[in-house]
C-alpha cells in the first residue's frame, strides 16, 4: 500500500481528492513508526475501557481442543522419535539383536516392559485413529457436535484397546 501511495504522489496525482480515498483509508500514515502506532492502538483501547484478552484462561477445555492437542503433540513426538531411532540405527555400533539382548539383561521386568509396550503403542495408535477420523472430517461428515463428541471417544477407546492388546503381545 506505501509503494502505491509514493507511485500516486510521484506522478502527481492529488490523492485528497475524493475520488482517490478509497486507497489511503486504511493505510498509516508513512511518517508514523510500529511504535507509535502501537501506542495508539493500546491508547484508544483504555480510553474505549476495553479489556485485554485472558487468551485461553477463559476457554472451558473440551474433548475436542484436548484431542486436538494431543493429536499435534503425538505427531511431534513420532516424527521425533522415529528420526532418533533412525539417527541411532546408523551411528551406533552393533545391530538390532545386540540391543535387543541388552535389554533382557536388564532385568526390568513384564510390569515395566509393559508400561514401555503401552507407551509406545499409544501414540501411534492414536495418531492413526485420530488421523482417519480427521480424513473423515476431510470429506465434509461429522461435524455436527454429538458426532464429534461420539468420534471422539471412539477414538480415545479404540486407542486404548489396541495399545493394551498390543502391550499383552
């Protein structure tokens, strides 16, 4: 908008005139800086007695928002982890058995292995579940609230079935 304004003011054209309004309406004046501008907004705020946004202090957390979250977050953590298992595959000495071995030395127990099966299964099933409901969404179906919600716990159930089913294997 400021190159446009400096192209009209070069060539002449008076842009006080009432027919060119319609392109500085909006626009800052040039000589004005983020800062100034800035004050102003935060100005006319307290003189309106507008308040500040709470940000997500006034939100009532939901089984939506919270699996939404969770579905970014098990994504973030996949994609770390596989690139850490990759980047471990390929620098660190011995194979697959060696450490397979190593671990059955340890010792840990079913209890612990299980929580670790648990906590690996998890998240992948989680993000696959949620991930097909989302490609439902994609098609135009399920948005309608009760659907959402149902979807949503079917979602939350399935995960932990297959992750149970997959820490008793």
């Amino acid at each position: 908008m400021a190159l446009l304004l400096r192209t009209f003011a070069r060539q002449g054209v008076c842009l006080s005139k009432p027919q060119y309004s319609f392109l500085y309406r909006h626009a800052a004046p040039m000589g004005t800086t983020a800062k100034d501008e800035m004050n102003k907004f935060w100005a006319k705020n307290a003189r309106l007695n507008r308040p500040m946004s709470p940000h997500i202090t006034i939100y009532q957390w939901s089984v939506p928002m919270m699996m939404s979250i969770t579905h970014r977050g098990t994504g973030v953590g996949l994609s770390g982890a596989i690139s850490a298992f990759a980047v471990a595959a390929l620098v660190l000495p011995g194979n697959y058995p060696y450490y397979l071995d190593l671990i059955h030395s340890l010792s840990i127990g079913p209890i612990l292995i299980g929580l670790a099966k648990f906590g690996i299964a998890f998240p992948v099933s989680y993000h696959t579940y949620n991930g097909i409901r989302h490609l439902y969404w994609d098609v135009g179906k399920g948005f309608k609230i009760p659907e959402v919600y149902r979807t949503g716990y079917t979602v939350i159930g399935l995960s932990i079935i297959t992750s149970i089913a997959i820490a008793m294997i």
